[in-house]
C-alpha cells in the first residue's frame, strides 16, 4: 500500500467515526446544544411548517367557500362541521401525520408544544371533539411554554363551546382572563369567548368584547364581517344607533361587495328603528339606486324584503305585504331568501291581522324551505302546530255544522242545493281547464307573461292560477301527502316496481313497506272543501252527476248516530279553540264568546266547571265585570277550579303556620341533597296545602325534586301540569322558563 493510500485510509475513518459519533450524540431525548439543535431545525422545516401552513390553508378555504346566512345572526367564529371540512380531511389527515413526526422523533424540540396545538386544530375543523380537547389538555398540563400554553387554553375554550359544554368554556374563560396574553392570544381569546356569549344568547356581552377587540384587528374582509355582526348584535339588543355605527365601519373596512350591501340594507332598518324620519325619507331615494344598479339583479328580493320591513314598522301593514310579495317574485331561482319572507307575512296575518288561516298557510311555506338548523325553526314548527291545530278546530265546525243543517232540509230543498253545488263545481273546473289550455297555446308561441293571471300574485287568491296561489298549494300539498307519503323528487314516483333507469324510493316511502302514507305526513287530514255547506271534493270531476250526488249525500248525518257524532266534534273543537284563543294566541276576547258559544249549544259538556274558571280569567284579564266566578263557585265548589279562584274559605291561622312549618321541613331535606325523602313527603303533605297561601310554591318545588328523582319526560309532565292546575300562580313564567330550558336539545339532568 502506498503512503498516500494509508494517509486517504485514515481520513476516512476520522470523518466515519466522528460523524457517526454526532449521529450518536443527535439522539432526541439529549439535552445538548448540538442535539437540540439538529432537531429544531429538522423539526421546524420537514414537520412544523408543512404542517402549519396546510392547515392555515385549510382554515382559508373554509372561510372563503362559506356560506353565510344574512337572514340570520352570524356567527362570530364559523361553527366546526364534519360535513364542510370533507372534502379537505385528506390534507388535515397530512398535516396531522406531518405533526405527528415532531412528538415521535422530535421530543427534545422546541416546536413539540406546538405541534401538539396543530393537532388539535386540525382535529377541532374536522369535528373531532373530544380527542381535540385531550390534546389541548396535554398541551396545558405537560408545556413548557407559557404562551404555547395559552395558545392551547383558547383552543380547549373554542372547542368546549363547539361542544356546547358552555360550563367548562366559562371556566377556562375566567383562568385566561387573569392570564398575561400576548398579542395573538389576546385577539383569540376575546373573540372565542364573543363566540361563547353570542352561542348562549348573551348578544350585550358579545357586542362589548367584539368592541374591546377591534383595536387590534386589522381591516379586511374578517373584521368587516366582525363589524357587521356586531351591528346585529346591537339590533338584537335594541340599540339601533350602536348598530349603524357598525355598519358604517363595514364600508370602511375593505369589505366584500355582498358585506357592504348588507351592512347598508341593516343600517336603513335599523334607521327605521330609530324613528330618524330624514333617514327613513332617504332610504326610499336609496332603494331605488338600489334597485336601479345592475349589479344587485340577484339581490332584488332582498332590498323589497327590507322595504316590507319598513313599511311593517310603520304600521301599513297591506303594503308590507305587497312588498314582501314582491320580493318573493324577484327571487327567481334563489330561495335562500324566500322562507324568511315566507315567515314574515305570517307574522303579519298572525298578530296583526289575527287571520290565522292564512297566517298558517304562509308558516306551512316558510317551514318548508326554512334550513333546519336555523334558529326560528322550532319556534315556527311550534306555531305551525298550533295553527294546524286551529285550522282543524275550524274546519271541522264549519263543516259538521253544515251538514247538520243538511241533514235537517227536506228532500226537495236538500236536492236542489246538491244540483247547485255541482253545477258551480263544473263551471270552475272548466274556468281552470280553459285557463289551461290558454297558458299551454301561449307557451307554445313563447308568449307564456301574456296570459292574464297567470303570474300574477298581486291577484286575490281565488282569481289567480292555481300555481301561483299559496292557499290552494299548501293545500294540493297537504292532499297530496295524506294519499301517497313524502315521495322523493323522481320518475315515475306511483310505479311499485320501477324501471331500471328510475329511482329508488325513499327509505320512508310507502313503497318501501316502512309505513302507510298516513302515518308519514305529520298534518292532519284535511276537511273536505265545501261550496254553499256541501263537500265538494268527494268525487272526481270526471264522476258522473249521479255518482257526485251520491257521494256528497254519503256524508250527510241523517241517523241520529251520525248527529250526535258530529256534534260531539263540535263540542271537542269549540272547546279546544277557546283554549287555543286564551293560552297560545293570548286572545281572551275572542276566547269569551267561543267559550259562551260552547256552553249555549252544549249546555251539560263535561268541561264545564274548567269552561267556567276560563270565562273568569279572560274577563279578568280584558278587565270586565263578569258573575263566572260566582257561577263557579256556586255549582262546582269542590273542584280544584273554584279552589284556584281564591275565594273559598281561607285556611285558619293555625293551619297556615302548619303549612309553612311542612314546607320548610321538605325544602331543608332538599337543600340537604335528600331529594327522594323530600319528594315523599312532598306528595304526601299536597292534599293538605290545598287552599293555603303555600300551595303553588309547594307544586313548584315538587315539581324541582321530580327533575331531580325522576326520568325527563315525567319531569316535563309535571312542568306542564303546573301550569295546567296553576294558571293564575305568579310563579307560571318561572315554570314557563324551566319548561324551555328542558325542551333544549342540550338538557342535562
């Protein structure tokens, strides 16, 4: 070998070894510079920064293809879903692995804290809570850094609001809160607790800390959407000009062309709120602009809502209407809008007009198309019961009523209104046909506008085309959903076996042999129609004349069964609809004379003594003179009725302080956490509070100790027979309140 050979030989086992030595000495648990060195770098630039930026990027998209729902209130941080990050879990799963290699061969990194944070943002976009929330945990438990930490606690306090779990989010709140943020955990911090606020309905608050956090944001489409959320805050809350302050500030903070739009729409209403009457004379100069700019084609029916709205707020409400009827023509194919206009006009018919029929006909439309997650659905799915129900009421009335009267013509007369009946059934179903036939001749030449009526819905209901008339469709609607189910949008949906190219029947369907069609439709079943008191939709208009005579026949109570059926129905509706008119319409003058209607024609009904106590209260309550409660008492004074008016004998002095000294005994063993015993004796001691001045405050604390003994249904049972047994107890809205929070989906025991 010769001695350049040897002198390369040993170089190259010099750098062998001494690399081979630094490899060693990079181990990730090592706490030296050079270790520790090797792996932040490595750490930051193959795992952190991917990472990082792949989720920011994804957080940008989501932002950017949201969309937003100016109907409603914003929310001030965009709520997680599973469904919207689908299409980009293939790139968190990435930055989730990428994140991953830090803890796996980084752990003497100074970027483990925060890699542990990107996980758990990434698992809190795609909805994954609860591993979300262990790592955040970690991240606060087992951290080195006290701003990562931080960091950490804001995300723990976003997810616990995603999750609803408003107590823990409260608690991590308030430890942040005395904590020395640094600048991005501070913005983080006040809007994430904004978020919370706003989620439970705490608007005041909200607007406070978004107010406290606008210092440190900078102008863009983000803080334009925050300022415009703010003003609808302030509009919640009833301070209109703190809104239009926020408005204004969303034209000047680089909005998009729908935020400025918006925020210019909400500053003319909430201008409408302040009475400012040389603002209200220029938003009419401003609509038309409005109107007139090619650019806000698409948002027509939006500016003729906003002009309906004022013109409800001002009291002329037939032009309300026309506007919103107006704005429900410009929506064209976008029916984003719709259901809130829907919504409004039911409003109108419902407490300013008190015409409930068509008030229930436009909540029907509204629900229909209405998302469900939005926060009027429940309380619109609740008023549309209780019209549906009034409507029932009603209709039935109406109807058994008529037929009665049939039942009691004689032949000849009977036969000739019969005759009539059909005779004008023909002529408006030859009106419709030729009304047909005219729209399909003008469709045809490409003429289909020239047809009078035929999109016209500024015509009274019965003058315009069946398709463009709300009654006449809720009602083909609801027809058609007793007969055949909620069928899907297909061909061929009547076929039982349907060919290869048609769909396939909706699980619920009753082709697929789930249900019958009428226990899917969740509307009760209508009434027939009735011209001059005849139903007049028992048979098809192809049915000959007899075979019609026939069927109207069919349905009139000529046995005495029949009579006292149908009179029976009457009883129940009027009785029912006097309920209806007194508690869910708040009403008690049109209670009055439905109640009195009940008890002239049915004078011996069994709910008399409860028909009598209801007369009494809806007096009392319009402030008239009235003997019900005389009557009461003087032909029912046993019942829990006469009890509740007050006026029998009042207990002795010594069975008062008897009474306290009970109670007192039951709600000691219910502070002392002894629930069962409490309510035993509870139920036990009912019978002799009867009449004392404790009575409903005992009703009301048993009805605490079922919630917390018994299961939830009989906990809303016993709410819900409170208010039945107590309608006059000052404690009712209490209970009202307790009923609602056990209704919301977030209930815990």
């Amino acid at each position: 070998m010769s001695r350049y050979s040897g002198i390369q030989l040993v170089l190259f086992l010099t750098v062998f070894t001494s690399l081979t030595g630094g490899l060693v000495s990079c181990s990730q648990y090592s706490t030296k510079p050079v270790s520790k060195g090797y792996h932040n770098l490595t750490a930051h630039f193959n795992a952190y920064v991917i990472a990082r930026d792949q989720i920011n990027q994804a957080e940008q998209i989501l932002f950017k293809t949201r969309q937003e729902n100016y109907n409603q209130l914003l929310p001030i941080l965009l709520p997680v879903d599973s469904m919207l990050a689908q299409p980009l879990k293939p790139q968190l799963d990435d930055a989730i692995k990428k994140a991953s290699i830090i803890p796996e061969r980084h752990q003497n990194s100074k970027w483990l804290d925060n890699a542990y944070i990107l996980i758990g943002r990434a698992r809190l976009i795609k909805q994954d809570l609860p591993n979300a929330i262990e790592v955040f945990k970690y991240v606060n438990t087992k951290g080195t850094n006290e701003n990562d930490k931080h960091t950490a606690l804001v995300g723990l306090m976003r997810a616990y609001v995603e999750a609803s779990d408003y107590t823990n989010a409260l608690n991590v709140a308030e430890y942040l809160r005395n904590q020395p943020l640094n600048k991005n955990n501070t913005r983080d911090f006040y809007l994430t607790k904004a978020y919370l606020h706003e989620r439970q309905g705490e608007y005041l608050t909200a607007a406070g800390i978004l107010d406290a956090t606008f210092p440190v944001l900078k102008k863009g489409e983000s803080t334009a959407r925050l300022h415009l959320i703010a003003g609808q805050l302030y509009d919640l809350v009833g301070q209109p000009a703190k809104a239009v302050e926020h408005y204004k500030k969303v034209l000047a903070s680089q909005p998009t062309y729908d935020q400025s739009f918006y925020a210019n729409l909400f500053a003319i209403q909430s201008n409408g709120l302040t009475g400012d009457q040389k603002r209200m004379a220029q938003s009419a100069e401003t609509f038309e602009q409005m109107l007139s700019d090619r650019k806000n084609a698409d948002l027509k029916d939006k500016i003729y809502f906003t002009m309906g709205l004022l013109e409800a707020r001002s009291g002329r409400i037939d032009k309300a209407i026309a506007y919103y009827s107006r704005s429900i023509q410009a929506a064209g194919g976008n029916t984003t809008q719709v259901p809130y206009t829907y919504l409004e006009i039911g409003k109108l018919y419902f407490e300013k007009k008190a015409d409930y029929e068509h008030a229930k006909v436009y909540y029907d439309s509204a629900l229909a198309l209405i998302p469900k997650q939005s926060a009027d659905y429940a309380a619109l799915q609740n008023r549309k019961k209780t019209l549906d129900e009034f409507v029932q009421y009603q209709t039935t009335i109406r109807t058994d009523d008529s037929l009665l009267n049939l039942a009691r013509m004689d032949p000849a007369a009977l036969d000739n209104v019969l005759e009539k009946t059909i005779s004008q059934r023909e002529k408006e179903d030859k009106a419709q046909a030729a009304l047909a036939q005219q729209i399909i001749e003008k469709a045809t030449s490409g003429n289909i506008s020239a047809v009078p009526g035929a999109t016209n819905s500024n015509l009274p209901p019965a003058e315009r085309w069946i398709l463009y008339n709300p009654v006449a469709l809720s009602q083909g609607r609801q027809e058609f959903s007793v007969r055949w189910g909620n069928r899907p949008l297909e061909d061929n949906w009547r076929r039982s076996n349907k060919e290869a190219s048609g769909a396939i029947a909706a699980a619920n369907s009753p082709l697929s042999g789930a249900s019958p069609a009428n226990s899917i439709n969740p509307d009760p079943t209508l009434q027939p129609a009735t011209v001059s008191g005849v139903p007049v939709n028992l048979a098809g208009p192809n049915t000959s004349r007899k075979g019609q005579k026939e069927a109207m026949m069919a349905t009139i109570p000529f046995t005495k069964e029949a009579q006292t059926a149908a009179n029976q129905r009457i009883e129940n509706a009027l009785y029912r609809l006097g309920k209806l008119y007194k508690f869910d319409f708040n009403q008690p003058a049109n209670a009055i004379p439905t109640f009195e209607k009940l008890l002239i024609r049915y004078p011996n009904t069994l709910q008399k003594p409860e028909v009598y106590y209801l007369l009494y209260l809806s007096n009392e309550q319009i402030g008239k003179a009235s003997t019900w409660k005389e009557k009461l008492l003087a032909e029912y004074p046993n019942t829990s009725y006469a009890r509740l008016t007050g006026k029998l004998v009042a207990q002795t002095t010594d069975s008062e302080a008897q009474a306290q000294k009970t109670y007192t005994t039951i709600y000691d063993l219910y502070k002392a956490n002894n629930n069962a015993e409490a309510l035993a004796r509870a139920d036990a001691a009912m019978p002799g509070f009867a009449g004392s001045q404790l009575e409903d405050k005992l009703a009301l604390l048993r009805v605490i100790l079922v919630g917390k003994v018994k299961p939830l249904d009989t906990y809303k049972q016993a709410l819900a027979e409170f208010i039945r047994d107590y309608p006059a107890s000052q404690l009712v809205p209490h209970v009202k309140d307790m009923q609602t929070a056990a209704n919301s989906a977030t209930v815990k025991k």
